[in-house]
C-alpha cells in the first residue's frame, strides 16, 4: 500500500499524490518518461492552508471567509534547470498575470529535487466554476517545462433534508344542521268534574308542552383547510473529498500474449470512476486488436470494459484505431487497495500502441 513507507518523508509525499483534489489533469505535452533523465514534471498538485505545505489538503470554496491557500506542486527534476516558477492560466485572465517563483518547504535534496513546492495565492480571485491551467518552467525547451490542469474546488454532498413544515390552519366552521323533527303531541288532560249548573266557566288551561324531539342530523362536513407553508431550507453540508488519478503513455509495444500498458493503484473512496483512451495502427494484413479495462481487489479481478476491433489498411494506406474504454468499480470499502489495469492483445502479429491515457476519479457515494 502507499502508506507502507520507510520514512515519513516519503509517506507524504506519495500521500499527497493520493489525495490530491483535481477533478481533471491533463498533460500540455506529450511527457516523454522514458526520455530525458532531466525531465521536468508534475505528479501531483493540491491546496493547503497558508504556513503548512505537509497539512490536511484544504480547497477552495464559495463565501470563503479566509480564502488564502498554499498552491502545493510535487513531483520530479525541479532543480534540473533554473529555479522552479509558475504561470496560472497562461497570465490571461484573473490577477495572476506575471510568472511566480515556487519556494520549497525546505533546502533538503530531495525537496528540492521532487518538492514540496508551494506559492501562496487568494482562492477569491478564481471562479470555482472552472478548470485552471498551470505551467511549471525551469528553463526553454520541452525538458524544462510541464503543466495540468487544476480544479481550485470540489463539491460537497447533499445538505440534510429541511424541518417538516408548520400544521395548517383551522378549517372554518360547517353551516348549521338542518332543524330536527316536531315532537310528539302531549297527552290529554283529565276531564273536570261535572260542575253545578252555572254560569259558563272560563276556559281550561292549555295542555302541558311535550316532550323535546330527538337530535336532528349531523350538518356535511366543513371543508378541508388549506396546505400550511414549506419548511425552512436545511444548512449547507460540509465539502466532500473527491480523489483523481491520471496515466500515461507515448508508446507501448505488444504482441499476441495479454499485455499491461496501464497501470493505476488506488485507495481512500468507496467506488471509482475509470475512463481510458489509446491509438492503434492496421497496416495492411495486421490482425484484431483487443483491449480489456480490469479492476482487481483482494486477488480478484473483474472486467469492467472489453473492445475489439479490426480496421482494414492497404499498402499504400495504414488505418488508425482508437479505443476507448470505460467503467465503475465500488470497492470493499475506503481502505481497500484497488489496481485498476488496461491490457492489449494482438491476434498474433505485433503493434505499437501510441498516445495512451487513463483518468481515475474516486468518490464517497455513486448516485445510479
């Protein structure tokens, strides 16, 4: 694994090139590893906060209330030439118009040799919305010079989901029931007695009320109130850690036997995000060339892309292929060492593969 170092030196350095926080990289020119012994180049870029290159790497985000950051560069033969300097976005568009000089974190050979290098700049100045482009120069000639792309931010997850909003109001009140049934007439009173012959009496009282009718019918139901207001929006979650990894290749020979061009071990996410590209040449009567994207894990391997292709050329005329291979893998988990490979075939004959890339982008969650 990357962190089984000897020294605590080297685990940090090889531990910045695992967390480093580009969504992208890409190389300006074709870094030829082979080469030159002199060759400038970058492996590995990413953010800290100022006074502490060795720290927890820290991006950019918005309404940063401290928005200063070491920008961090490691990688190979920065004391090949003149002293290291750095150009952000070509010198066109921000405050960053001029080249500035990359200091190390210390005097030691191998800083100055492979880095840290670190220059401090003010995260408010980018749009956290776009890709940066960073040169690094030593020196004139392709030797001396190597650049990449830079994302100054990543994404954080989902905020929590907002309180339910409030209950709604009271319904008003249903109209009144309809008037219940007349109740039952009252008995008759008894019958006087036979009174003396007289004057005509006056007239009896009236009989006594009756009884009160039952309970009329319940009135319809009162309608149903309106739907009370959305509850207030939930508070921002805290930035999400993407991991991004990048090979590559000028050329790479292989033949009928299975070949590994490309070569990536990963760790620190729970799934990974793979994306690969090469070139092929068909001359006249070469045979199919396939090619294979493998994740493997604990001994076990699985294919995550296949292509095979055949292109016809003459002898006048040779074809050129292209292949394309990509795929997901969710680990065991976020400590599990993961080697990511892409492998060539011929049908029998040998090629020349040219121009090969693969980007690797590891996340916490992959949303289907």
């Amino acid at each position: 694994m990357i962190l089984a170092s000897k020294n605590k030196r080297l685990a940090y350095l090889l531990g910045a090139l695992t967390l480093m926080l580009t969504a992208s990289a890409v190389w300006a020119q074709i870094l030829d590893v082979t080469g030159s012994p002199n060759q400038l180049g970058i492996a590995a870029v990413y953010l800290t906060a100022p006074g502490n290159s060795l720290g927890t790497p820290v991006p950019c985000f918005k309404d940063d209330s401290s928005p200063s950051r070491y920008l961090n560069f490691v990688g190979k033969n920065f004391n090949t030439g003149n002293s290291p300097k750095l150009l952000i976005d070509l010198g066109v568009v921000g405050p960053y118009t001029n080249w500035s000089n990359l200091t190390p974190v210390d005097t030691n050979a191998a800083t100055l040799a492979g880095g840290p290098y670190y220059v401090q700049i003010d995260c408010s100045q980018f749009s956290i919305l776009s890709i940066h482009r960073l040169v690094v120069s030593t020196g004139n000639g392709p030797v001396y010079n190597d650049a990449v792309s830079f994302d100054f931010s990543v994404v954080g997850p989902r905020g929590l989901v907002g309180a339910a909003g409030a209950v709604g109001a009271t319904g008003g009140t249903g109209p009144t029931g309809a008037n219940g049934n007349a109740g039952a007439k009252g008995d008759t009173g008894p019958k006087g007695e036979t009174g003396p012959q007289g004057n005509t009496g006056s007239q009896g009282n009236g009989g006594a009320k009756g009884d009160t009718g039952p309970q009329g019918n319940g009135g319809p139901k009162g309608e149903t109130g309106s739907q009370g207001n959305n509850g207030a929006r939930g508070p921002q979650g805290p930035p999400g850690n993407a991991f991004g990894y990048h090979r590559k290749f000028g050329t790479a020979d292989i033949t009928g036997t299975s070949t590994t061009v490309l070569s990536q071990v990963v760790t620190g996410s729970n799934s990974y995000i793979v994306d690969a590209k090469l070139n092929a040449p068909f001359a006249n009567g070469q045979k199919q060339v396939s090619c294979t994207l493998v994740a493997a894990e604990d001994g076990v391997s699985t294919e995550l892309d296949r292509l095979d292709t055949l292109l016809l050329g003459n002898q006048q005329n040779t074809a050129r292929g292209s292949f394309s291979l990509n795929g997901v893998f969710t680990a065991a988990g976020p400590l599990s060492s993961v080697t990511i490979t892409v492998n060539c075939a011929t049908g029998g004959d040998n090629r020349t593969l040219s121009n090969g890339r693969m980007s690797i982008i590891g996340v916490n969650v992959l949303v289907p």
